[in-house]
C-alpha cells in the first residue's frame, strides 16, 4: 500500500510529462489528478490505524542502493505515526491542489507540464516523508527544491517569475550545504545514515567533542546546528527566509502546495524526526527556539504592511513556522507537529480562497482595488473566513475551537510550561505574534470583503471592462499570457462595468472540504496529538514525546489559557476599526509613523542588505574574472592568441609564395649554401 501512496504520483508525472501535448490536457488532468486522490484515499486508512492504536511502525524495502565500505543505503520505506501525519497533509493537500488548478489552470496552454510539476513535487515530498535513512531523505529534500523551482518558475516568460524561481533556489542552496555537511558530519560520527541506529545511539555521544574548523565542538551540538541551517532555507526561518515570498511568482495553486503541504514543511519535519538527536544539545534547542521566535515575529510585522494578498499570507506561512520550530525548540515536538497538521489545511484554504478571489478580480492582487465583495462571491468569502477563524484561533475554552485554537494555543502553553529563558522568550514573542495574525488577517478579510468596491481604480479591470464591451486594447491579455476570459459587463453596477464573479466548481469543492478541516481538525485530532498519555503511545517511537511537558502544557494559570484569545479579539477590533469603523485611519498612522511603515513594508531591509552585501559583490566578482580572466587573459593567450598567431605566420608564408621560379630557386640555393656550410662547420 506505502508503495502505491508514493510512487503513484511519480508514475503520473512521468506520463503527463512525457505525454504532454500528445496525450491532451484533460488525459494528463486526469492521471495527475486521479493518481493523487487514490494515494490520498490509501493514506487516511493508514493514519486513522495509528489514531486508534491498531497500527505499529514498520519499514518496507523496496531495492538496494550503495554499497561502499561502511556506507550502507537501503532504500525503503518507513511507516510511523510521523509518517502516518506527513502523508495526510502531503496527499489531501495536494489531491485537492490537483483539483482545483482544473479551473484556475483551465486556460492555460502548458497544462500537462503543470500537472507534471505538482505531482513530481507531491513525489519528491512523500519520499522525504517516508525516508529510513539520510541519504533517501536528501533525495527528497533536494527533489522538492527542483520541483519547487519548475513551479515558481512556470511562467518563464516573466522576467519576475524566472528571478524567483532562481532565487528560491540559490538560497536553498546554502541551506541545503550545512544539511549536506550535517549528513556527511553524522556518518562520520556514527558510522551509518540509518535513521532509527543514529537516533539510538545519540544519547551516547552526548557530552563528546569533535575537531572543526580548527576548533573542539559538542559532537550533538556541532551536527543540529548543522542540519538546523538546511530546515532554515527549506522552512524559510530568518536569513534564509527571502525566498519565500517572491515565490508568489507562481501560479496560486503552486502556493498553497508550497506553503501548506510540502516544501517549507520539510525543515520542520526534518527536526521532529531527528528529535532525539536535538534533544541532547540544549544548545542547538535554545538556537531553534530563538530562530523560530525571531521569524515569527519579524514575518508577522511584515504582514501588516503587504498590500499583495498572497504576500501577506506568504509571510503569515513565515510566521507560523516560526510557532512550530519554537515549539520544537522547548521540546513538544509533537505540538509543533499538531500545528503543521492543522496549519496544512486553513493555510491551503486562505491561498486557495485567495486564487479564488483573484480569478474574480481578473488576476488582480492588489488588496486596495478590492472591497465589496462578500456578496458577489459569498462561497469564497466563507471559506475566507473559516480559514481566518482558524488562523486566529477562534474559539471558547472546554466547548470548541477551530483548528488554530487547539494547535497554536497549545504551542503558547508549551513555551510557557517548558520554564526556561528560551521559552519565556518565545512565549512573549508567540503571544505577540498572534496578536499581529490577528491583526493582518482580518484587515485582509475587511479590505477583500467590506467596504466599498474599488474596482474602477484597477488597470486589470478596467481592462477587463474595454474586452468585455469589445474594444481594441493592447493588454487584453493577462500577466501570464492567457487570454482574458474573465470580464464581464455590469452595465452601470456603479463599477466600471465589471461583475466579479464566483470560481466554477473545480475551484469551489476543495474549498469546501478544507474548510471542514479548518473547522474540525483540532477538534477531532487534538487528543493524540497532545494529551499526556493517549498522545504518549500515539508518537512511540517516532519522536520525543515529553509526557511531563504535556501535563505541565494542561496546567497553565487561565491568563495564560486565555492570552490567545485576548489578543485575537485586540486584533480583530483594531483591524475593524482602521478598516471598516475609520478607514482613514491607516493613511494617518502611515504618516505619523512613515519610517517604521517603510521599514515593515521593506520587510525590515533584508533584500536590500543581501543585495549590497552578497549580490552586487558576486556581480562584480563575475565581471572581473570575464573580463580580466576570461577574456583578457585566457582568452587572449588562449584561442585568441593561437589564433592570431596562426594567421599571423600564415601572412608571413604567404608573402614567401610569389610564384617565380628564380624566387624559388634563390630560396634552394640558400638553403643549400647553408646546410654545406653547416657541415663543413661541423
């Protein structure tokens, strides 16, 4: 059954890929799309076993891989309860990303290559998911950087999109290099790549040391760190983050797979199954505590300043895997694994509603162009708000709670029980970083669905508007080269003519079943996934689970309990009264406070200090060795040189070749002449 779940998508990306326009585009829809939906369906039985205690882990061998000296790699699949959790969220996700981009996509003409892409990308993640070793999980981990760059970079044609695509994968690269080191460092120590023997011998290599870099370094210490700088490039933690949001290049449904199901999931993943290792350092803990609170709260100011809405929910996907590498950090790996689970869905949801209202407002991004539109697309705005209710942790203590009620609230209580510095940190930060998800969240809400239309404001509309009335116009074409198939004419709506309209079916029935997860998953789940016993031999030997945390999480004082929800109702009345009650209350505060508001909407500088210190240098460094090198000197010396020279000597030859033969003849004699003088010499 394992086998099927992974290897079904890779079979349908290869004859969609192959097969492209030969086999048609609904055939390769409907492999890509069918395939996903059959590994989905074979993926929750497995789960559900391990929810009811009916299951035990077990490892599939599928073939033999290397052999050489000590190193052993097998590659095979495992299944545990961690497993079990990856491969639902990786396959429903994605099944339902499959579905959705029928519609979005529809238009398209490069639709089986897409399809392709998703399904590579869903494979890559779910061999990552089930690897048994290092080796097998690099494999993954760099199969999702590949596909995640065919997919940022699908409309090549935009300059903007192919600069994404590289950047996300240039800067994966330096994470993916400490990850490299961090395998190659564990191999060294232990002997061995097997996941489940480097987990059991890492208690006793606690204390050790180990020569780097001229220097003596805690062995465990020294390897975390080391594999931390790879899940900070895939899960986009601070330094590393910049990727991330640029990779809205692609198309909608590219995001809501990237940032719910699978590739910045990855780091977080990578961490909890190698949990055991990190608990021997309380260095490398306290660092993933402090990077996770760093990111969740420089993400979450940033998101209060984006105007773009699949920006602000990209950097609200920063923010909220800041919550689970800190929760990771204090130790309750399995909370921060609760949130990935919960996250996965009302995160699909809000990119997917998000993709829903853009295709209403002719591929128009741009939050301050919208307003108004609850009633035109009222099943939209619904799954909007099950997925805001989510985010924000909507809920009432011992009665019911959306998703992020149970999972980023528990997470709030672990960094407070966990008593340490590191966790007082991150429980401020955690507390405060709510506060601004609610925030940014319901001015997202407010600016998309309140308010008056501001439609008319919009260059996408109003060409829009000019193709539905039949005029001539030179950008009757959107962004990515399709045809526009989205206007409409309102005929005096008091909107310049333009009727946004709701998504077709394809779109609106994931919508729908994530909204159900949004609504019921940390109601269902939550008991598993946190309580002290039942969630003791739920996570048995998949990572560590701390029962003593978890009943220390349940006895927080109430203020603690109720922090949360404090601040998700200060956000929301903040939002509502700069967006709905005063909305020009933003434009004020903007100039009172002009240079923290360039700072945030800048996002805090950091492109435009990686851009002097790393880009600008590189460019120059490669100017120099292409002029100076390449071209001056080994060019010079080189082909050019020779080449000159040949034409050079050839010159000289030909002036020798006059055609008379007492020219010849004098030459002969000379040559003569000399050579009997040589020998008399001689």
């Amino acid at each position: 059954m394992i086998q099927l779940i992974v290897f079904l998508p890779l079979l349908a990306a290869i004859v969609a890929g192959l097969g492209n326009r030969v086999i048609g585009n609904v055939p390769a829809k409907l492999v890509t799309t069918g395939a996903l939906f059959a590994s989905c369906a074979l993926s929750w039985p497995i789960f559900i076993s391990f929810v009811t205690g009916g299951a035990e882990a077990h490892v599939v061998p599928v073939l033999d891989f290397i052999r050489s000296g000590n190193l052993v790699v097998d590659w095979s699949l495992r299944v545990d309860t961690l497993t079990a959790v990856m491969l639902v969220v990786v396959t429903s996700v994605s099944a339902l990303v499959h579905l959705y981009s029928w519609g979005y996509m529809s238009e398209d003409d490069s639709q089986p290559r897409f399809f392709a892409y998703l399904s590579l990308f869903t494979f890559a993640m779910l061999m990552l998911v089930t690897s048994n070793n290092l080796v097998q999980m690099f494999f993954g981990w760099e199969g999702v950087g590949l596909a995640s760059y065919l997919l940022i970079g699908f409309w090549y044609k935009k300059p903007s999109a192919s600069a994404a695509a590289i950047k996300a994968f240039v800067v994966n690269r330096v994470g993916d290099f400490g990850f490299s080191l961090g395998i190659f460092g564990t191999f060294l120590v232990f002997g061995t790549v097997s996941i489940p023997a480097i987990l059991a011998a890492a208690p006793d290599m606690a204390g050790t040391t180990i020569g780097f870099l001229g220097a003596r370094f805690d062995v465990m210490t020294l390897l975390c760190l080391l594999l931390f700088v790879g899940a900070m490039g895939k899960s986009a933690q601070l330094g590393l983050h910049t990727w991330l949001p640029d990779a809205m290049e692609g198309p909608t449904p590219v995001s809501a797979l990237i940032h719910a199901a699978t590739m910045v999931t990855a780091g977080v993943f990578m961490v909890c199954r190698l949990s055991p290792m990190f608990e021997t350092s309380e260095t490398a803990q306290h660092v993933v505590t402090y990077v996770g609170a760093a990111t969740a709260f420089f993400a979450a100011t940033v998101g209060t300043t984006q105007f773009d809405i699949k920006r602000v929910i990209a950097y609200s996907t920063c923010s909220q895997l800041g919550y689970m590498f800190f929760a990771a950090g204090v130790g309750a790996y399995n909370a921060a694994m609760f949130h990935l689970f919960t996250h996965a869905f009302f995160k699909a949801l809000l990119f997917l509603g998000a993709g829903s209202v853009i295709h209403a407002m002719h591929h128009e991004q741009d939050m301050r162009y919208y307003g108004g539109l609850r009633k035109r697309i009222p099943l939209t705005f619904w799954a909007m708000m099950a997925g805001t209710f989510a985010i924000t942790g909507v809920g009432v203590i011992g009665i019911f709670g959306f998703a992020g009620f149970y999972s980023k609230d528990a997470i709030i209580e672990a960094t407070f029980a966990s008593g340490s510095h590191a966790g007082a940190v991150a429980f401020g930060v955690a507390v405060i970083a709510a506060l601004l998800t609610s925030f940014y969240s319901w001015r997202l809400v407010f600016l998309t669905f309140y308010g008056k239309p501001r439609w008319e404001q919009s260059e996408h509309i109003q060409h829009a508007v000019h193709d539905a009335h039949g005029h001539d116009d030179a950008h009757g074409h959107d962004a990515h080269g399709h045809d526009d198939h989205h206007a409409h004419d309102a005929h005096g709506d008091g909107t310049a003519g333009y009727h946004p309209h709701e998504s077709p079916w394809p779109m609106l029935v994931p919508l729908v079943v994530l909204s159900l997860g949004a609504i019921f998953a940390g109601y269902v789940f939550h008991g598993p996934f946190l309580d002290a016993e039942q969630g003791g031999e739920f996570w048995k030997g998949s990572l560590a689970f701390d029962a003593h945390l978890m009943h220390a999480m349940h006895e927080v004082p109430l203020w603690v309990k109720l922090s949360a929800t404090a601040v998700m109702l200060t956000g929301f009345v903040t939002a509502w009264y700069a967006y709905v009650r005063n909305p020009g209350f933003p434009a004020v505060f903007v100039s009172h406070f002009s240079i923290l508001h360039n700072f945030l909407y800048r996002k805090w500088y950091f492109d435009e200090l990686y851009d002097v210190v790393f880009v600008k240098p590189a460019f120059a460094l490669g100017r120099f060795f292409w002029k100076r090198g390449d071209e001056g000197t080994i060019d010079r010396f080189g082909p050019n040189g020779v080449a000159a020279l040949v034409v050079g000597g050839s010159r000289i030859a030909g002036r020798l070749q006059t055609g008379y033969v007492y020219s010849y003849a004098l030459v002969m004699l000379l040559g003569l002449a000399a050579a009997a003088t040589w020998a008399m010499v001689g």
